[in-house]
C-alpha cells in the first residue's frame, strides 16, 4: 500500500455489490475522485460486503466494470469487509467493555405491537430521522447475568448502543465540519443529535457489524479525512461522531452531496435499471454522457472543496 503522507488527504467510494451501481452512485464516486485529485488525495475502493445474504460476487465484478468504465483509477488494494469480520468483533468488544452495549431480543412484529400499543392509548412513539420507531429498550436494565441468558437462550439477538449511556460518556457535545449542503443547506460546524436514532444495532447474531460500527473503524483504520456521500447519510453522521469520540477515533471532515432523483421523486435505487450505469452504457452513452449529465453536481462539490464554508 502506498505510503501515505501525514497531511495527504484520503477519499473513499464504499458502495455494497448487492446490486448494481447508478447514476447516485456515479455522481458520488466521481466527486470523490475529483475531489482527491484535485488537491493530491488519494481515492480508496472499499467493497462493504457484510450482508452476506444480499451480497454477490457478480455484483462486485460490475462495480470494478462500471468504475473502470467511467474513467476512475482507485490505491490497491481494494479493502472487502468481510475479509475484517475480526477487526470489527475487537471493535464491538471495547464497546461492550465500557458497559454501553446490550443484547436485544424483540423481534419486529414485537417492536411494531409495543409501539402500537403504546400510540393506542394517545402517546406519540418517537422515531429516528429515517421514521423508523425507536426501540423500546426493554433489556437495556437488565443485570449482566440476565442479559447473558439472552444471548445464550436461542433467540435471534441484536448487540445494540445503549445511546442516553453512550452520549454521557462522551462529554462535551459533538459536532462534525461539513463542507457541502445538508439538508437544509447547512454549512458550517453541525451539532450531532445521536440521541435521536436511539439504541442503534451495533450487531446481530446473524451479521457481525452494522454499517455504522464497520464503516467508523474501516475509515479510521484507512486514514480517510474526507467522507463524501449523499444526503440519505447526513443525520447518520451523529451516530457515526458518537462512535468516534468513543473509541478514540480521528474526526474526518464530512461533505454531504445531493441525491439523484427518479422520476417518481424518490432516491434512485438499485432496482431502478433504467439509471444503471451498464444499462446507460448499453444504450450507447459514453463516460462523457455520464459526467455531462451530472455536471451541474460535479461542478458544485468541486467548488465547495476549493472554497470550503465554515
């Protein structure tokens, strides 16, 4: 691996080969590219393949085909998640040291009847930025020997952040630098609010790492200083700053670009064939298509890193 320098910036692309890549996916990988070019960066691949059953080999083949394609060059050697299943397990233990993780056993039809129940008698169930009901937290009180039964008793268990916990240990409020547009058109130092997504999985019994465990220690550990992604991730920051103060982490500074749409309004995802990317090739677009398409986005991101606000 090459030598990195210590004020060489680090970008990375992390897509998951659980499908095949689009237009979002495009624009992000190219900004992210540009970007560490542009003042001598260098750009990581890093393939997350946790989710064994969503993940497939083809998939990833045409990550390498699409990227390759749309003119990108990536630092060898391509980081593959499921390769560090280990590292993340030693990462989640140190959490479980400090005594801010539990073993959670409701299943969703349990989740969904609590809250149910709960909204019936008139009280409003909070939920997080992406309206997903916020665990009760039911085991969270539990005595360490009731919670090791849990986890030995044969349910499917989740190791979830203990957040109220969590947010205590970590001191002074928790901010991050952003550099792009947030949601609201925010840029300047953000105030996290982890409080908000409640007890996060941290891991399930049948998935070693969540995204938001795996992808703090994989930046740290590849020196990334700049995390560059689409605005569906600009609340995840907060969980992902918690982590960091934590665990002793560097902060990166973090540039939340916007997400292309479809046309029924909503995020392109990777059932929408008709903005892959190997589907727009196969209709004959160039690489020079794809970059005049989304030159507005390009040309933007490109002008926040020259002049970055703060």
């Amino acid at each position: 691996m090459p030598t990195v320098r210590p004020e060489q910036p680090v970008f990375r692309f992390a897509p998951s080969p659980n499908g095949l890549l689009h237009l979002g996916h495009a624009l992000s990988a190219i900004v992210n590219h540009d970007m560490a070019a542009a003042i001598g960066g260098r750009f990581l691949l890093r393939i997350e393949d946790i989710d064994r059953t969503r993940c497939r080999p083809e998939f990833e083949t045409a990550i390498f085909e699409d990227l390759t394609w749309l003119g990108l060059s990536w630092d060898e050697p391509v980081r593959r998640q499921s390769d560090h299943l280990a590292r993340y397990a030693a990462t989640l233990d140190r959490l479980k040291a400090m005594g801010l993780v539990y073993p959670s056993v409701m299943s969703r039809g349990e989740i969904k009847a609590a809250v149910a129940a709960a909204e019936a008698s008139g009280g409003a169930w909070p939920r997080d930025p992406d309206g997903t009901p916020l665990y009760p937290g039911r085991e969270r009180d539990l005595s360490p020997g009731e919670q090791a039964k849990l986890v030995a008793g044969g349910r499917a268990y989740a190791w979830r952040l203990d957040v109220a916990k969590a947010v205590q240990r970590a001191g002074e409020p928790l901010t991050w630098h952003e550099t792009g547009a947030g949601p609201s058109g925010e840029t300047w130092r953000i105030a996290a609010d982890p409080s908000a997504w409640g007890d996060v999985i941290l891991s399930r019994s049948d998935a070693p790492s969540s995204y938001h465990l795996s992808v703090v220690a994989d930046d740290a550990l590849q020196g990334v200083t700049h995390v560059v992604r689409g605005r569906d991730l600009y609340h995840a920051t907060s969980i992902h700053r918690l982590l960091q103060r934590l665990l002793g982490l560097p902060e990166p500074v973090y540039h939340h670009h916007r997400l292309i749409l479809g046309p029924d309004g909503r995020k392109l995802s990777k059932s929408n064939g008709d903005s892959g990317i190997a589907a727009l090739r196969a209709a004959g677009h160039s690489p020079e298509d794809i970059r005049r398409m989304l030159a507005d986005d390009t040309s933007e991101h490109m002008r926040d890193l020259q002049s970055p606000r703060t």
